[in-house]
C-alpha cells in the first residue's frame, strides 16, 4: 500500500537531484554541439517525460520546438510492459523535414519505442534521433540504437522525476526504488 509519506515508500535512491541535474546539463551541452546550426524538435512522451523535457530543453541552446505525445503501454497499477501502445495525444503540428529529437524517460522492454519510431518515421521527419535519461538494457525485446542515453540503469523498477507507480511518486526529485511493501499492499 502506497502511503502519505512518499519518501518513507523509498527504499533506495539509485540517482540523487545532483547526479540528475549535473547528466542533463551534459545532455543539453552535447545535444547543441551536435544540432549547432539547425533547429531541433524535440518530441517527449508524456506522462513520464515531463520533468526531464522540461530540464533538458533549458539545457539545450540553439533553437527548439517542442510537441507532446501521450501514449499508455501498459494499464493500471503494473510492472509490466504488455507490448499494447496505444495513442492517447498525438503530434500537434507537423513534423516533415524537421530534425526531430524523441525525449523518453525509460526505455525498458523497448517495444513502446519501437512503436513510436515506426509512427514518427512514417511523418517523414529529416532526421529522428532518441534521447532517454534511463536505460534499461537487461529487459529489452527488440533492438533499438539510442543516440543520447543519460545513465544505463539495472532490471528494477524505478520511481521519481517523472516516473511512476500507480500514478504516484513522479515528483519525487530523485530516481528510486520503493520498498516491497508498497507493491505488495
Ligand atoms: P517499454 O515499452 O517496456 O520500453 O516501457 C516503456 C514505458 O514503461 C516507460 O515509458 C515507462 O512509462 C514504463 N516503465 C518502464 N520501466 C519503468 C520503471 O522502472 N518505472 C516506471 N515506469 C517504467
């Protein structure tokens, strides 16, 4: 059972506020570098994504266009990818002959990636890159080539900074894993 304190639901910080903020500043530097002279859409997927978005596109200084997804990939409270995308927001504007930049917060199974590849690529972008903030390699299902990854985490399921279990703990400031308990309850 989750409860009203959400720090004592936590039983592991695996990324701290610091280590986060110093890797997306990082992100951001090297992104700029590699886009200098262009501009960049960057493309996030909600709900997850939301605070590194907004982090990352402050730490990215050429000019960026931002739009949102949502898509579920798996329903109710779950740990487990089922492989099932659905579209729940689409693009709003057009993303044809633009440099695009899909923004995700994990990628674990792969699979809602690699859906959302196949559905940006047939919008005929000029390019279509992706930059996560965690990787989880150990689960991945199909392969995928990640161009900006922030940190390779291992096969636990993680809370804050956008992510969540049962909707909870996405504005934790740190990356976590909570207690058995909470799942078990
Ligand atoms: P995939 O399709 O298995 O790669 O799953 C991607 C989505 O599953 C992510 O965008 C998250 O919403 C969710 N997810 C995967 N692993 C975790 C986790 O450890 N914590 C919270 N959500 C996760």
């Amino acid at each position: 059972m989750t409860s009203v304190d959400m720090e004592a639901d936590v039983a592991e910080v695996l990324l701290s506020e610091d280590e986060i903020r110093a890797k997306v500043l990082e992100l951001g530097r090297q992104i700029s570098d590699d886009y200098a002279g262009r501009q960049l859409t960057l493309v996030s997927v909600l709900k997850g994504s939301l605070p590194f978005m907004a982090d990352l596109m402050r730490s990215i200084t050429i000019p960026v266009r931002i739009d949102l997804m949502e898509v579920s990939s798996y329903g109710g409270i779950t740990t487990e990818s089922s492989g099932l995308v659905r579209i729940l927001k689409d693009l709003s504007s057009s993303i044809e002959g633009s440099d695009v930049l899909l923004v995700e917060d994990i990628i674990d199974t792969g699979l809602t990636l690699n859906y959302l590849l196949r559905y940006l690529r047939g919008k005929n972008p000029a390019s279509l890159r992706i930059c996560t903030l965690l990787d989880k390699p150990a689960r991945r299902l199909v392969e995928i080539p990640v161009d900006y990854i922030g940190f390779t985490i291992p096969d636990r399921f993680v809370v804050g900074y956008g992510l969540d279990y049962g909707e909870l703990y996405r504005n934790l400031r740190f990356v976590g894993v909570l207690r058995p308990e909470v799942y078990s309850g």
